[in-house]
C-alpha cells in the first residue's frame, strides 16, 4: 500500500490499471456511490504520478480528486453514524466498541 498525494492509500500494483475518460469526470460527485469515487480517485492518482499530464489538466485532475476524496470521506461519516445506530439500537449497545475495531 502508498499513500497518494489525496491522503488516501492504494495498492500500488493497480497505478497503471486505472484510466479516466474525459466522460467519466463530468459525472456530478455527489452522484457518485462511494465505490465509483473511489475508483476515479484511483484513476486520478494514477494519472497525476504518471507525470504526463499537462499543468492545466493537473491543476483540474487534482481539484476534482479533492472533491472526490471529500466525497469518500463523507460517505464514510455517514456508514460510520448508521452502524452506531444499529449497534446502539433502541436497547443500549448491543456489543462493545471494542468489538467494532
């Protein structure tokens, strides 16, 4: 695993495996499942550490992969807050937290 330049981190094997289509990155983010941004922002990375990329098309590829590493994070919060809610339940704690990690 690498930590890319978002904070996030990849299996470095799959760098070359990821391209992104000028189609794919006029989807609006907040469309996106958490799983189809996350793939983008692989795609992204990928390219961005290629170097191949012109400083325009950079500058853009990396706004739009902090959105979408924003995006990631908030889908994150939001599974994270209704798991505790099952967990919680209308009874108290069902298990421990500890049991969660």
């Amino acid at each position: 695993m690498v930590r890319c330049s978002f904070g996030c981190f990849r299996n470095k094997s799959i760098a070359g495996a990821f391209a992104i289509s000028p189609a794919k990155t006029d989807t609006a983010i907040e469309e996106l499942s958490f799983e189809g941004a996350l793939k983008e922002l692989e795609a992204i990375v990928a390219r961005l550490e290629q170097g191949e990329v012109d400083l325009e098309d950079s500058i853009a590829l990396y706004e739009r992969g902090q959105a979408l590493k924003a995006h990631c994070e908030a889908k994150l919060k939001s599974a994270e807050g209704r798991l505790e809610k099952i967990v919680l339940g209308a009874g108290g704690p069902q298990i421990s937290a500890h049991e969660l990690t």
